[in-house]
C-alpha cells in the first residue's frame, strides 16, 4: 500500500509541472507572437559580433516595441562590446525595468560595471543574480566567474 501511495504522489507531482510551465512559473514569459524583422537581423548580427549594425537594428526593433527586455539588454549587449559602458548600462536598467529579473541583463551589466572598475556595483548584480537563481543558472555562475577574475587580476 506504501508503494502505490508513493507512486501516487510521483505521479501527481509530475503531472504538475507541465502545469505549472504553462502558466508561467519561469522568470522569463514566453511570446508567442513573431519576433520583429530587425530584432531577428539584431540577433543575427550580435553573433556574428557586428556591434554597430545590431545596434541599427535592435534601435528599429525598439523603437517598434519599447516593451522588450531582451531588445534593451541585447542593445546593452552591443553598445558594451564597442567599450559604449555607459550607454550600455543605460540599456541594462531600461530592460531591468521591464523586467526586474532579466538574468542576461543583470549579468552583463555586471560585466560592464567591471569595465568601470565598480567592483561594488557588480557584486549587488551578482547578489541580486544568487536570489533570482535558486538553484543556480549560468549568469550566476559567469558574473562570479568575471568578479572573481577581476579580483585576482586586482591583487
């Protein structure tokens, strides 16, 4: 009768999670509508690391939907990879108040902060990154990373 009991409980358990997937228990919301044109051309441009052309498109990406976190972290992304520190902190926040639990944006502002040599700041992202991550998750793990080789390049 224990077994059936713990089966049981497995069970509705597993039958849950799609559940709770669908409902959104991510931090991340998932769209279903077609991501824009140039946020697409953005996207393509930032892996094939060309900075100022994934900025044209990402700004036309934005300027069509001010609401997307990751056009405004991705901004921040680029403007950051042309040494931009500033305006790409400034893209950070604005996808942090889209989105107060944006792990990328949190993560590479953090990196930028670096850059600026604001060792404090990047540690509040970190900490804000080790709530957010409860069981861990990769921008944690890579703003400690950055932080800690920071630190030993520092001493």
């Amino acid at each position: 009768m224990k077994l059936i009991l713990v089966l049981f409980t497995a069970m509705s358990f597993l039958a849950l999670v799609p559940i709770a997937q669908a409902a959104g228990a991510s931090d991340t919301p998932v769209s279903r509508k077609p991501k824009n044109p140039n946020y697409v051309a953005g996207e393509k441009a930032i892996k094939a690391k060309e900075w100022q052309k994934a900025i044209d498109e990402l700004l036309k990406a934005a300027d069509a939907d001010p609401s997307n976190a990751d056009t405004q972290n991705y901004l921040g992304y680029a403007y950051r990879n042309l040494g931009q520190y500033d305006t790409a902190i400034k893209h950070y926040k604005e996808a942090l108040s889209l989105n107060p639990k944006h792990r990328g944006a949190l993560e590479y502002m953090g990196e930028a902060y670096l850059k600026l040599n604001d060792l404090p700041a990047a540690k509040k992202l970190l900490a804000s990154l080790s709530d957010i991550c409860t069981f861990g998750c990769e921008e944690y793990d890579e703003l400690k990373e950055a932080v800690e080789a920071y630190e030993k390049a520092k001493n």
